[in-house]
C-alpha cells in the first residue's frame, strides 16, 4: 500500500459521519471528516431519539452531552398511537433531542478522540484501488487530492460517494409529498397525525416555532429541484385544514417524499456506505437518524480493527451482512406506514383493524420494538441472547455492562465465581478485549462475549473455552 494521509476518510460531518469518526478513533484507527457545508447546519431535520440509540450514547458515556431532554412514551405507526413504554429498556419512549444538538455533541466528542473534521471540502472524484483509495476534493483554495486506506460515505441521500463508486441505489421514487416547516409567530392547533377529507396535517409548537407538515392525498409528487416556498406551505396547509398560516415567519423550509430505495451493497471494496447515502426512506417516526447511528456503531470497531491490522478475515464484510438485512427490514416497516399515512380514504379499514390489534399488548411491543431499533439479532444462533444487545446488568463495584462499554473494547464477562478461571481468561484474551468479573450469575450463564458495538457474540454456562469466538471476532 502507499502512504495515505489518513487511514479512513469520512465523507459528511452530519450524525452518522460524526458517530462514526468517534468510534473509529476508539478503535484506534486514523480518521479524516470532510464536509462541503463551511458551518455545521441550522436545521434540525431529525428530532427524535429512540431507546436503542440513547443505549449506544450510555454505552459511548455520552448522555451527558445529551442532557434531559423531553420524553415521551407515546409514539406510533402509521399515525396511530404506539405505546413505547413496556420495553425492556432504561430509556422507554421516543427523545426529542434536535439534529444540531447531536451534531454538536458529536463533533466535541470526536474530535476529543483525535478525529479532525475539514469543513468546505466537498468530494468530487475517488478512484478506488485494491489497496488504498484516492480522492479530490475542490476547496475555496482550490482542488486537494488526498489518498486513504478506506472511504465511507456518510453523505446522505443524494450520495456523491455512492455515485461516484458505482453502487446501485434500487428502490422506487417518491409517489407523494411532504411539506414541512418551521413557523414563527402562528397560533394554530397542535395535530398529530390529523388525517383530514383533503389529507394530512401535523403540527407542534414549541419554544415558540411551530413545525408544519403537511400532504394532500390526491396530488402527486412533483419533481422538485429546489425547496419549496413558504407559499407553497401556507396554500397546501389551507387546502387541508382551512387556516392560514400565511401571517408567520418562516424559519425553515423543506419537502421530502415516500421514496424507498436501499443500496445494493454497503461494502464495494474500500469504499463503504452508512446512513442515509446506504437507505433512503420516509422519516416516519425519527427512524433514520437512529438506523444510521447504529449502522456507523456496527461499523466503526471493525473497520478500526481492519486498518489497524487485527482484524479476523471476513469481519469488514459482516457490515454489509448485518446492517442490509437491518435497513432492509426497516424499510419494509417504514413502506407499511407509509400506506397508513398517506393512502387516501380506502386505507380506513386497515387503519381501524390494526387501531384495534395495537393494543394488544405482544403486537404493540413486537411494533414498539421495530421503532426503537430493540429487535434487532445478528446471526441466528440458537441462544436467544447471542446477536442481540447486551442486557443491563450491575456488576460489581458500580460497574455495569454499558459503562465497560464507555471504550469501545470487547468485553468478556465472567461470572463463574472460579478465581482459576478468572486468572485463565484474564491470561487468554488479548488486549482488545477487557475481561470483567461479577460477583453473580446471569441467566445461568458463566461467561458472556460483548462486541464493542454492544451486541453479544456467544455465551457460555458450562465452563466453555472462548478462544474460537475470540478469534473469530477479535483475531488471533
């Protein structure tokens, strides 16, 4: 390989990127953002935090950046209300935490690591290589070519890396649109989710700014090459519900659709994709900055593993296997809302059909979990705990299993209670994987590996050697 300037190469400095640049300097991994904005964004486009994601802030030692936000347990699919409040998690409900408030604390956060972030560098050319990966960038002071071992793109929607790689972007384009605003100086009711004759309206005031959405059943989705203008916003919002809202001032102002498109691979050698530039879909519910969280918490540990040189063969490649089948699977329920919420009066029954079933509690928890991003396995081993998140635990001198996490190491529980054992393992893992005694047992269990990502790789209650699993995943 040449020399490269950095290891890895982030482009975009929005939620996902950021995350991911923490967690690859975690791993110990060299790593460069690149973002064409100069500043970071105003607009807080995404607002909703839900239960998985503020377990990744815990396990990172991050909420205290996050504060305590407003909580609420209500959610819901498709517009009917969901409670989220009977799942097995400390942080039950949906978090309003604005967009540019986890940008900021991510940004503080990363580049606290030692990760460094160059704004106005926007990305015009890559060539990949088998083994380094070169890029241009067109800056104020003109083109910079930089070299990396990986690239990621974490650039949105509208992916410059993902067009630039050659990755298909299957799916279908938007059938109806949303418009949406933030308003000052309106006084209109607050609506969740109001479906009206003409169509949908949603509104909340907050701080004095109301956002606005809103959709008209009948009307297609226009091509659009720019924003839409406030009057725009004020003549569908009268359509719909008869008010105007003319009188405001508008702060911000957006149109998004129902498109649903997911990339046909994560991974195309040493250019990878993660959030938004990986799944496009409806922001129903707050789901997409929370799937490309987690997605950059799945892939920060391995490729630092990999640039770092100890990496199992085949780890870098079980991105594209765990988060695609994931995005795919969220997709699929995000497709389901949106038919709730936007199909036009035929789409009552089934509206009040599930209305009726969601308060049964297994299907309001089976949806609540499929919101909150707590259903998801890796794998298909026969334990019911191996793929899926750790669980909370306190174990002994006011160590839990999330705060081992605060790292971003491997963590192997013991809890066999055997001192010779204890002393066994301590000397078999490598120093890539903390070993943690606890003083109980855990569901029978006597020894638990935690990924860094939080998720459990195998589990043992006989006493089980775990060096296959730790070379599985950790290397020898």
């Amino acid at each position: 390989m040449p020399s490269v300037d950095t290891q890895v190469i982030v482009v975009g400095a929005g939620p996902v990127g950021l995350m991911l640049a923490g967690e690859l300097r975690l791993g110990g991994a060299r790593v460069l953002v690149v973002d064409r904005l100069a500043e970071p964004t105003t607009e807080s486009r995404a607002s909703t935090l839900h239960a998985r994601t503020m377990e990744i802030f815990d396990q990172r030692g991050l909420l205290s950046y996050v504060g305590t936000p407003p909580n609420d347990r209500m959610g819901h699919f498709g517009g009917i209300p969901l409670d989220l409040g009977h799942l097995p998690t400390r942080y039950p409900g949906q978090w309003k935490v604005g967009q540019t408030r986890v940008e900021e604390f991510l940004a503080e956060w990363a580049t606290g690591l030692g990760a460094e972030i160059r704004r106005a560098h926007e990305l015009v050319d890559l060539t990949a290589f088998d083994d380094h990966v070169r890029v241009r960038l067109a800056t104020d002071a003109g083109p910079v070519e930089l070299t990396c071992a990986y690239l990621v793109g974490c650039d949105g929607e509208d992916s410059t890396v993902r067009r630039l790689a050659g990755i298909d972007f299957p799916g279908r384009d938007a059938t109806r649109e949303l418009l949406r605003a933030d308003v000052a100086g309106i006084d209109i009711p607050n609506r969740r989710f109001q479906r009206l004759p003409n169509g949908l309206a949603i509104s909340a005031t907050r701080d004095g700014v109301t956002r606005v959405m809103v959709t008209e059943f009948d009307r297609e989705a226009p091509r659009r090459r720019t924003e839409p203008s406030f009057e725009d916003v004020c003549v569908t919002w009268k359509r719909v519900t008869g008010e105007d809202i003319s009188g405001g001032t508008p702060l911000w102002l957006n149109a998004f659709g129902n498109a649903s498109r997911q990339a046909a691979r994560y991974r195309a050698g040493r250019v990878l994709l993660a959030g938004d530039a990986a799944h496009l879909q409806l922001p129903a519910g707050g789901q997409a900055i929370n799937l490309g969280i987690q997605d950059a918490v799945n892939l920060g540990w391995k490729l630092a593993a990999e640039v770092s040189g100890h990496a199992p063969p085949g780890l870098l490649d079980t991105y594209h296997t765990e988060r695609h089948a994931v995005g795919r699977r969220v997709l699929a329920n995000i497709e389901t809302q949106a038919y709730l919420l936007l199909g036009d009066s035929t789409v009552e029954p089934v509206r009040t059909l599930l209305a009726e079933l969601i308060t049964r509690p297994s299907v309001r928890d089976h949806l609540a979990a499929t919101i909150a991003g707590l259903d998801v396995r890796y794998g298909d081993d026969p334990h019911p705990l191996v793929g899926a998140r750790v669980p909370y635990a306190d174990l002994c001198r006011k160590i839990s299993t999330i705060n081992l996490l605060h790292s971003g190491r491997g963590i192997l529980l013991d809890f066999s209670a055997s001192l010779a054992r204890h002393a066994w393992l301590r000397a078999t893992v490598s120093d890539r994987v903390t070993v943690a005694p606890s003083l109980s047992r855990f569901e029978g269990l006597d020894t638990i590996l935690v990924r860094p990502d939080g998720y459990v790789a195998w589990v043992s209650s006989t006493m089980d050697d775990p060096r296959p699993a730790l070379h599985r995943w950790f290397g020898r």
